[in-house]
C-alpha cells in the first residue's frame, strides 16, 4: 500500500550576475517552511472562517542575520530593504519516485531580482525570505546561506523552487 505524503519543501537559489550580465555566483540552498507559511498555504487552500482572507506571496526580502530558521520565525532578524516583487511565477510537473511509488508533484518557481543599486551594504547578506506583502505580511519561509556582500557592482537573481 503506497502511503501518501505531502511535505512541502523549497530550496533557493542566488544567481550574482556583473554588469555585462555574466554569471559570477550561484549557490543553491534548502529553506525552512515556517509555521505561518504553513498556515498561510492551510488558509489558502481551505479558507477562513470570517475575517480577511490571506493574501498570496508576492515579494522576496534579504537581510543580514546568520541565526538558523525556526518554526517560529516571523520575519527576517535583519531585514535590509526594501523588499523585491516577484516577478515571474513558473508552475511544472516533477516526477519524484519510481514505478508504482512514482508521485506527481508540482513545482513553482519563483524569481525576483535585486538589481545593481538595491540591498546595497557594508555587512553581507545572509538571509532571505517570500512574503505577502512589500511591508509586513506574512512570511511563507526563510534561508540563511554563505554571506554575499551586495555591491552596486552586480545584480542578485533569487529563483525559488517550492514543490508541493
């Protein structure tokens, strides 16, 4: 008997691209689905009982903070803004398993771009998150990656695969 199972998951992944466009970086890393991503995606599907209903994500942030993601986070510890809309949603079709065990899966991609003059700073970038809105919101999920010391020298491109 095939048992299914519906965990959610996401990983990112950082392009830094120059300014004649070549790419210098990437890294790919596995995000934390937060509680209140968790509960967002619930409200999303099922609905709520009375009240505003929840919004879709539709912005990236980054900020400074190295501390691990937890269930708890709510928000990045460090955010440095302002926050990047998404740009471009991509839905697919993922096979995971083999013959009988094989799952259909979808995967959305998710890219946003922080251009040559945006999250500039001093102290490296280590943390990331999608959210509901440019300001506030609700937090879908956060990363902490190697840090990457964001300069007017490049563009970082952050592509978001959460598969469901």
């Amino acid at each position: 008997m095939m048992r299914e199972s519906n965990e959610m998951r996401g990983a990112l992944t950082m392009q830094v691209t120059d300014r004649e466009g070549v790419l210098v970086y990437e890294m790919r890393q596995k995000n934390r689905i937060v509680t209140s991503g968790r509960s967002l995606v619930a409200q999303l599907f099922a609905g709520v009982a009375g009240g505003v209903p929840p919004s879709p994500v539709t912005h990236m942030g980054v900020g400074t903070n190295a501390a691990a993601p937890s269930d708890g986070d709510g928000s990045l510890k460090a955010e440095r803004a302002p926050r990047r809309a998404i740009s471009s949603v991509d839905y697919s079709e993922i096979s995971e398993g083999t013959g009988p065990d094989e799952v259909k899966r979808v995967r959305a991609r998710l890219t946003a771009v922080f251009d040559f003059g945006d999250a500039n700073g001093t102290e490296p970038l280590r943390e990331a998150g999608i959210f509901t809105a440019e300001n506030g919101g609700v937090m879908y999920n956060r990363v902490v990656f190697e840090p990457v010391t964001k300069t007017d020298a490049f563009k970082l491109t952050l592509l978001w695969d959460i598969v469901f």
